[in-house]
C-alpha cells in the first residue's frame, strides 16, 4: 500500500505524545531514585537525558519506523547495561516503537525481518543479563532465580509479542480503510457519470421534442406563405394578414430556439436516431396522465383558474412533463394513496402549475422526498427535479421544490406566455382564485396585475 508522503510528517500530535511520554519517564526516573528502589550508577540528570532520548525517535516512528526502533533499542539496552535508564515509563516507549514497526512499515517482509531480528536480540540480551545476575543471585536458592527469570522472560514475551499483534493489527485496519476510501471514490465517480450520462439522455428527449415543436411552427409558416401567395393580388388584406402570422411565428420559433437550445450538448448519433412515433405530449393529454395515476390508487383533483390561452407546442409539453414527474414522485415518496392536487393558473402574464400532496390516512410511508436527504443517503439520484427546472428555465420559467410545514411536498412551477399571448389586446376576465396554499415552505407566486 502506497503511503502518503504528507501522512508521514511529523504531526502536533506527535510531539505532544513525545513530550507526554519523556515527562512520564522522567518522573519514573526521580521516583525511582528517591525511594531507591532501582540500583543507579549514574547521577539523576543522566538518567533523565536518557528518559528523553530513548523517547525522542517516536517522532519519526510514521516515515522510519524500524530505524526508530533499532534506535530506540539500542538506546535502551546500552542504558541498561550502564544502569542509567529507569524500567518503567520506558518499557511503554520500546512497546510503541516495536508496534510502529508493525503499522507504519510498508514493506511487510522488512517489517518482519525487523521485527525478528530486534526481539532475538532483546531476548539475547535478557540471557546474558540473566547468566551474569546468576554469579550474584546472593541469598537467593536456584529455584527462587529460576522463578524470577521466568516471570521476567514471561513478561517480556508478552510484552513484544502483543506490540507485534497490536501493531499488524493496526495495518490491516489502516490497509482496510484506504480500500474503503478507494471504493467509495469509485462509487462517487460512478454515480457522476451515471447522473452525466442521464441529464444528456434526458437533454437528447429535449432536443427530439424541440425538433417536433419547430416542426409544427415551420409547417404552418409554409401553409400561411402559400396562402398569401395565392392571394397577394385578389386579396391583400388576407394576404397581409397571412404575413403577420408568418412574421409572429417565426419570431416566436426564434425564441424558442434561443431559448432550448443552450440546454443541449453533443451526444451520439445513434441515440438521437431513435423516432418518436407517439408525437409530443399536450395539455390535451393531461386527463389520460391522471386517469392512469388514479388507477394506482392516488386521489387526484385538478383545478384550473383563470381563462385558458393558447399556449405553443413545446410549452404544452413542458407543463405535461412537470405534471409527468411530479406526479410519479408523489407516487414513489408520498405513497399509492396520496392526496395530490394539481393547480393550473393563467395569469396575465405567466402560466403557473403547482402539485401538492399530502399522505393519506392510514398510509405507512417513511421515504423522503429527493431534495430532502444527504447525497449519500439518497435512494435515487434527483434527476427528475433537475430536468423539470431545466426545461422551466429554458422556457424563461422558474420552478420550486420543497416541503411543506404541514407535511407533503409541493412543486411550483412559472412560465411566461409566448409573446403573441402575453400582448393580447383585450386577456379574458380573470376569475377569483383560491387563497393560495399556505402550507408551503416555497414564497407564494407574485400577484397577478
């Protein structure tokens, strides 16, 4: 496993456990000769430099730790044999050293070699200590030493032997995260691509519409051009009247076209290829869309306020697909039996589409809406949202999505009449609206004028 070179620097948190554990050996080192409990040859500011330099390499212990460790311990055995290195507080600091050996080395096969050759020659150490006491065991009988030695080997086997365990433990922990790390980077970058690859899938759906909403304009501009053709001379008020609807819808067309196609990219030919043999969906065919939701058990009311204008093709379709996805994620969050309500305003200068839904009695639903969860917790990736806005704001439009304070979800949606619309002379009576529903978290829409 490739280490970090940035990882391996000296932290804060490394000098300070440095400092901790000098300052704990120092005071082993004064108790122990106040009480002389441990024989010194040595005077006390001696055995304290040691208690420091014995500890100073664990600094490093993350970029070198079997040079750390060989330091360390021959730091420690040539104390001892001089007898000026307390035992207590510095058998912790040879522990952390041998255990770095075993979580920081990046080559397993040193971090053994290393690790064996520095307990052989401890243990070696410990012989000849333990033969050379043997010539001045003084009053104690031969059973007694032999006891005392074999807690002493005892505790050291366990000693280094837990700093070996502990410390590959230790790297298998670290090895286990970073491979963690790395397949949630690859989930990350999938579900990137993933959500990419469906906004282009879903910007090519836009560009097969739009080329069917041109169409419309196109083939009407030529029936009006020929009409006006014909009666250029016989009747030119008609054929002027034929050139002024050529002259909007082709103003018209422009702007749509201005308007969409900034929201296209390149994508390939073979998916633009496919054709679409059902056509562009409508407003007319929005009665079909609640019959199918209701049958899946939603309760469903629509409301229409204001007087109805005419609207262009690619405006229709856009208002179905709000209508479209709002009503399939009621469905998919909000429960087969939501209470949904589907509000159509014509204002005098915009057109505004709000979904509403609440849960219904009895309904047993925990999920939440796409916007409402963390990225890492989303059961989807909030493509529809995303497409719906998209297409509000190719069209000059805006769109809301949020929760209500009451409970439920409401989608708002504007978009401004085409302008042949929008500078009517006389737009028919308005009709008195509803209070707006309070019940949102989403600003009210403007007030007509």
């Amino acid at each position: 496993m490739a280490e970090n070179s940035e990882s391996l620097k000296p932290t804060k948190g490394d000098v300070y456990l440095v400092l901790a554990l000098a300052a704990a050996s120092v005071v082993f080192a004064i108790l122990y000769n106040t009480t002389s409990y441990w024989p010194f040859k040595g005077p006390l500011w001696l055995i304290c430099l040691m208690s420091v330099v014995v500890t100073l390499p664990l600094i490093w212990r993350r970029r070198f730790p079997s040079q750390m460790a060989w330091i360390q311990t021959t730091i420690f055995v040539t104390a001892q044999v001089l007898e000026v290195m307390e035992p207590g507080g510095t058998q912790i600091i040879i522990f952390m050293g041998v255990y770095a050996v075993g979580a920081w080395q990046s080559n397993r096969k040193a971090a053994f070699i290393s690790r064996l050759l520095l307990c052989v020659g401890i243990f070696v150490y410990l012989i000849v200590s333990t033969a050379l006491q043997f010539k001045e065991m003084g009053d104690m009988t031969v059973l007694q030493f032999a006891a005392a030695s074999g807690v002493s080997f005892l505790i050291n086997i366990a000693f280094f032997g837990g700093a070996w365990l502990f410390g590959n433990r230790a790297w298998k922990q670290r090895r286990l995260l970073e491979e963690l790390r790395s397949a949630n980077e690859e989930v990350r970058s999938q579900e990137r691509q993933l959500t990419s690859q469906a906004l282009d899938l879903e910007r090519v759906r836009i560009a097969r519409e739009l080329h069917d909403g041109i169409a419309h304009h196109i083939t009407g501009v030529g029936i009006h051009a020929a009409a006006a053709r014909r009666s250029l001379e016989k009747n030119p008020d008609k054929a002027r009247e034929s050139l002024k609807t050529i002259e909007s819808s082709t103003r018209e067309t422009v702007e749509e076209l201005r308007a969409l196609v900034y929201t296209l990219r390149d994508t390939d030919d073979a998916n633009t290829a496919e054709g679409n043999t059902k056509g562009n969906p409508s407003l007319g065919d929005v009665p079909e869309l609640i019959d199918v939701a209701s049958r899946s058990g939603q309760q469903i009311e629509v409301h229409t306020i204001g007087q109805p204008r005419p609207l262009t093709p690619i405006t229709e379709m856009s208002v179905y697909r709000v209508i479209q996805e709002s009503l399939t994620n009621c469905r998919r969050y909000a429960g087969s039996h939501a209470e949904v309500d589907v509000r159509l305003r014509y204002g005098t200068a915009n057109l505004e589409i709000e979904i509403s839904d609440s849960r219904a009695l009895g309904a047993h639903h925990d999920e939440p809406h796409p916007e409402t969860e963390a990225p890492t917790k989303q059961s989807g990736l909030g493509l529809g949202i995303i497409g719906m806005r998209e297409r509000m704001s190719a069209l000059g439009g805006s769109l809301e999505a949020g929760p209500k304070s009451r409970g439920g979800w409401l989608v708002r949606a504007q978009i401004p009449y085409p302008r042949n619309v929008a500078d009517a002379e006389e737009p028919a009576p308005k009709t008195k609206e509803p209070a707006p529903d309070t019940s949102t978290m989403i600003p009210t829409a403007k007030a007509e004028q």
